[in-house]
C-alpha cells in the first residue's frame, strides 16, 4: 500500500479540475488530470467530481494504490476546519456547502478543504519558489488579489479562515473597484481591475484625440487584461499607462506586506507572472521607496514557480500535508 498519493480537487468559478498526484519529495508527479466547465448548480459540480473520483479510485484499485484522501482548494469564504464553503462571490448558490462531509460519506476517505489562496501558498512553500523558507507571502493576482501566509512555518489563515484578504485594502480614494471597494488592492491588481483601468485610460485618451491600439471600433465590452498587455507589448502609450498603475499600486501594496509581515519572498502569480515586464519595474520603484529598508533588503519578490499548474499543486498539497498532522498549524 502506498501513502505518497493524494486525489486534488479545485473549484473555480468558470473550471473545476480533478488530479491524481504522487509526493516524489521535492516536487509532485501527476498521473491522472481532468478539467470541466463549473456547472451552474453546485449539486451537479459535485456529481461530475464524485464521477471523476471513483475513476481515479478504480484505477488506483488495480495498481494497488490508496490515497491518503482528497484535498479541495476553492475560493473563499469557508469554513476550512468545518469543511464548508460559504458563498464564494465566484460560485452562485454555493451556500454552506459541507463539502468534506459530502466526501467522507461518498468515498469513505479523509477529505480537507482549504482556501485558494492559502492551498497556494502551501504548494509554492512546498513545492515552488518558496522551498526552504518559513515567511512566504503567495498573491493570486488573478480573477481577484488575495494572499496566502505562511508565517514562522505554519500556514496562517486568521481567527475564520479571513486572514489574507489583501485585495479589500484600499489604495487610493479613487480608481477601479475590486472586492466591492473603489481604489481596492484587487481593483488595481486584478485581471477585471486592469480592465477597468483600461477602459477608463481609453476615455481620456479618446478625449485627446488619441484611440489605444487595445480599442476596435469603439467597443470598450472587449477590452481585457490580455488585450491591453498586447497593446502594451507594441508600445501603445495608454496600454503602458495602465500597467504603471497597476504596478505602482502593486508596489504600495508590497510595501505595505514587506513592513508589516518582514517575509523572506513574496511569490505572485497568474497575471504577474505572464506580465512581469510590464507590471515589475513600476512595482519595484515604488517598493524600494515605501518599505522600510531593512525588511526590504532580505524580501525577495518573484513569480510562481508552478505557474499555470499552481492550482492542480495547492490541491494535492493540501492532502498530502494535512494527512501527516491533520492540523492547518503543523503544516
């Protein structure tokens, strides 16, 4: 019987992926992966996952495998140590949702369930750009901007799991909107915040009788984080005025972690890392002015080492460590 295998499972608001993957030390290996389109209804999401898992279950059957169970990474609230997801703003009608009971009593096997950001900063810490230090700070600079801590070698995830939920700190009095509040983190930070800032630039900017490369045919509905970066790319102005702001606001909020947290790496994905060119030497400026120089010195920020893989990583990660201790703290 082998107990280096774990089934990883991660919710998404537009896609849902089930894998296979096995501990080999410092790095997993991935035997099984399956991705499908996140149904509307949360009872029919949970009948593909239970159908993919008793797949992976027979087939772990015949080569005489047994996972040490299932870790689930998705977007918060929850509840980690209820098992329950509380209506996650990207997943309609999840409302107290006991996934880990709906696994335990499907599959008879230990299930644990954590926040995406925070399963995330576990497989960096683990498994990525953050192996061998104990203050990693993970930002998802994605859909949203939240972050997962590791500090003093423990995951911390606050008092009920809200510990990390940078993207609400409000950088400027004005700008775009992100978790609910204008100049937020996550307005400025974000794939939807880029683009707000994209069409707002665009507006002044035709104003002046400029068009951006990034607008066609007046049509502000297409614009997007990856259109403007395109843009950007071929040295549009505006398009580059908008990563400034992205990036000086990245950098404040880098500051703002490097003083209070004194991390030893901040590890930043998604948009980040596809887009480190336009978004880093803005960033940094403002980083290096901000912080305070001392914890500036030994913080190192750098982008995520799993990439586009972080997801499938954080889920198994969440299995593989929580099965030694069963405890969020020890991880």
């Amino acid at each position: 019987m082998q107990t280096d295998y774990a089934i990883g499972v991660d919710i998404g608001g537009t896609k849902c992926s089930v894998v296979l993957g096995k501990d080999v030390g410092n790095d997993i290996a991935f035997s099984f992966k399956t991705v499908f389109k996140t149904p509307d209804s949360p009872n029919e999401t949970l009948a593909i996952l239970n159908d993919h898992i008793h797949t992976i279950l027979r087939n772990c059957q015949t080569s005489g495998i047994k996972p040490v169970g299932v870790g689930i990474s998705c977007g918060g609230p929850l509840c980690s140590r209820e098992g329950v997801i509380m209506s996650p703003p990207n997943l309609p009608k999840w409302d107290n949702i006991h996934i880990v009971k709906h696994m335990n009593d499907c599959f008879d096997m230990p299930a644990w369930l954590n926040n995406d950001a925070d399963a995330c900063a576990v497989a960096e810490w683990k498994y990525g750009a953050g192996v061998g230090c104990r203050n990693v700070i993970f930002l998802t600079f994605g859909t949203g901007m939240g972050a997962g801590l590791i500090l003093n070698g423990q995951l911390y995830t606050g008092t009920n799991d809200m510990a990390g939920e940078v993207g609400h700190v409000r950088m400027h009095t004005h700008g775009p909107s992100g978790y609910g509040k204008l100049g937020s983190f996550e307005g400025f930070c974000s794939g939807g915040g880029i683009a707000q800032l994209g069409r707002n630039l665009a507006v002044a900017s035709i104003q002046r009788g400029v068009y951006p490369a990034y607008v066609h045919n007046a049509n502000f509905d297409d614009i997007t984080a990856n259109t403007i970066a395109e843009a950007a790319d071929m040295g549009d102005s505006t398009a580059i005025e908008v990563f400034k702001a992205s990036g000086e606001a990245l950098g404040s909020g880098l500051a703002l972690l490097v003083d209070i947290l004194n991390p030893e790496v901040i590890i930043i994905g998604s948009i980040f890392s596809r887009r480190h060119t336009l978004l880093w030497p803005y960033a940094r400026d403002v980083l290096e002015r901000e912080a305070l120089k001392r914890s500036a010195e030994v913080c190192r920020v750098l982008t995520a080492n799993l990439g586009e893989h972080v997801g499938d990583y954080a889920a198994v990660a969440v299995a593989l460590h929580r099965s030694k201790t069963n405890t969020m703290e020890d991880l």
